[in-house]
C-alpha cells in the first residue's frame, strides 16, 4: 500500500527575511503544524557558546530534551527520548550532504552515488521525523521555514511530501543592515546572534534566492514568491493566497486588526527571538535600513545584487 504523503509548507529564502514570523502566524491555523527550522534539529547535539544545545529552547519556553511534544515525537519516530538520541550522529550526516555545496550532487541522479550511504540515511532521518511530526501533532499542514534549498530537495527525496515551496524574498540591503546588528536572545544558551559583513550577505542573498528560482520557478502550482514588504503591508491578503497556493479552505487566524496578531505559543525550533512572542504583535515593516545604513555599505550591497534587484520588483537606483 502506498504511504500518504505529508503536505508541507516549505519558507525558502535567506536568513532575515521574515520568515519566523510568517511561520509563527502560519502555524495559529487550525490544522496547521509550524516546525520552526526543521533542519536546525539535528543540531541540537552540539554546542551552543559551551552549553548542549539539547538544553536550549523549544518555542514553547520549554528546555528542548524535556518539552513533552518533542519526546513523543522521537520516541514514536526512533523509539528514544531526545534526552538519549545520538545528535551528534545526525548533525554529521546532515553536514555531509544537506549543504548548499552540495545541492548539485542532490539534483544529479548519478552523482549522488558520491554521497549514497550519507544522502540514504539522512533522507531516512528525515521521513521519520516528519511522518512523526504529522502523526503527533495531527496536523493537516506541515510548516517548515528552514530555508534552505539543499533541504526542500532532501524533503523531495523523502519520497513522502507533498510540497510547496513559498520563495519569501527581502530586500538585500534590509537582510545586510539586519545582519550588522547584533540580536539579544531569549534562549538562555545563546547570549546573541553574530554580526555579518554587507558583502557576505550580499553574496548569500544571490546564492540562496538564484537557487531557489532556479529550481522551483518552472514547478506548476508549487511554487509561490512572496517579499517580506508585501506581507508586512498586507498579512492577512497574504495568507488568503498562502492558503489557495495549497489548495486549502480559508480558515480564521487571530488577526486584531490590519497589521497585529494574536500568536499562541508553538513548538518551533532554531529561528529568530521572534518565536518565543506571544499575545498581541505588532507586524511593522523593518526598514530602518533606509536612514541608519551606512551610505558605503548601501552602495556595496546594491553593486553585488542589482544585476537581480529587478527580479523581484526591487529598484536599482530607488529602492522601495
């Protein structure tokens, strides 16, 4: 008998862009499931400024090992606690294969036997969490926001998801001026996230969005690109056309007015400071970007990335 497939909503697109937000807003929707950065798990046996990152936090406030949620996960999906699951193990192999360097080789059918026995047992990793994750949680939708295109394609190796692909795209000079600043972290493990120069962002911005495109832009009805400024401008317009991209009903989210929302807490993993707000939120456009960046480093960032500025209705000369 044929195993049903996983719907799963996958947020591609690059580091602060929004997409834990958008992932936290998704998952207020009944029947739907926000994972957080599903890739980022297997990393919860490293160290996080010397401290197990086991021990850091689940969106739900709860220490990551103990929160209730993901001991049935792991132990229905590999029959062990997190508190006892080889994590080190698991973040090897995803290091091995689950890179962006080595997205060509999970594209080509023969040159993945270079990496078969690392790509069978991570793909394998992979199923078992998500098929858990679905019967745990008893979700319809699976959201994922991990970003990265080397793990939608994992997904798709998986065999088992039925994906969709929401290409979430900011501004490049909005994603270098956020990465300069250093962000204060709730989670007790992480005393704040790095700083980054505007040329490797830029650089990344490139990458990351030019891969996506290039993989999924061609796919019929599963793939969708959305701007950060778009949805902070229009949150709720832009989860009616969320949910008619998967061909779901409508269905209420908890908006209080044109720009806030009510957020329950989740059981997201790895992402923005973001996850762990509850209540009431304020959707604000982020553009500080526009009067506080340097005018040198604006100018870097727009040399490095005009050639694809225009690609998703950015100004070379006048940005929005």
């Amino acid at each position: 008998m044929e195993r049903r497939k996983v719907k799963i909503l996958y947020i591609a697109g690059c580091d602060r862009s929004g997409s834990t937000i958008l992932d936290q807003i998704l998952g207020q929707i009944p029947g739907w499931f926000n994972i957080g950065e599903a890739s980022a798990i297997w990393d919860r046996g490293g160290l996080l400024n010397g401290v197990r990152a086991a021990d850091s936090l689940c969106g739900c406030g709860s220490v990551f090992k103990d929160c209730a949620f993901w001991r049935r996960v792991f132990i229905e999906a590999f029959q062990v606690a997190p508190d006892r699951f080889d994590f080190t193990a698991a973040a090897n192999l995803k290091n091995r294969c689950d890179r962006l360097r080595y997205l060509c080789l999970l594209l080509n059918s023969p040159a993945r036997s270079l990496l078969r026995p690392s790509i069978d047992a991570y793909v394998d990793l992979t199923r078992k969490l998500y098929m858990s994750v679905k019967k745990i949680s008893g979700a319809e939708i699976l959201v994922d926001s991990s970003k990265q295109p080397s793990h939608a394609q994992i997904l798709k190796l998986t065999g088992m998801a039925d994906l969709f692909v929401v290409h979430l795209v900011r501004d490049p000079r909005g994603c270098a001026y956020s990465w300069q600043k250093s962000k204060p972290y709730l989670d007790p493990t992480v005393s704040a996230l790095p700083t980054v120069h505007p040329a490797r962002t830029s650089l990344d911005w490139v990458v990351q969005n030019t891969a996506i495109r290039t993989l999924w832009q061609s796919s019929e009805r599963r793939y969708m690109v959305l701007r950060y400024e778009d949805l902070i401008a229009c949150p709720e317009e832009s989860m009616h056309r969320i949910m008619e991209f998967v061909a779901q009903p409508y269905l209420s989210i908890p908006f209080l007015s044109d720009h806030s929302v009510s957020l329950k807490r989740t059981h997201g993993v790895s992402g923005n400071p973001v996850r762990f707000d509850t209540g009431t939120v304020r959707l604000t456009l982020d553009d500080r970007w526009r009067a506080a960046m340097r005018p040198m480093d604006k100018l870097l960032v727009t040399a490095l990335t005009g050639f694809t500025l225009s690609t998703y209705g950015y100004d070379f000369l006048n940005p929005l």
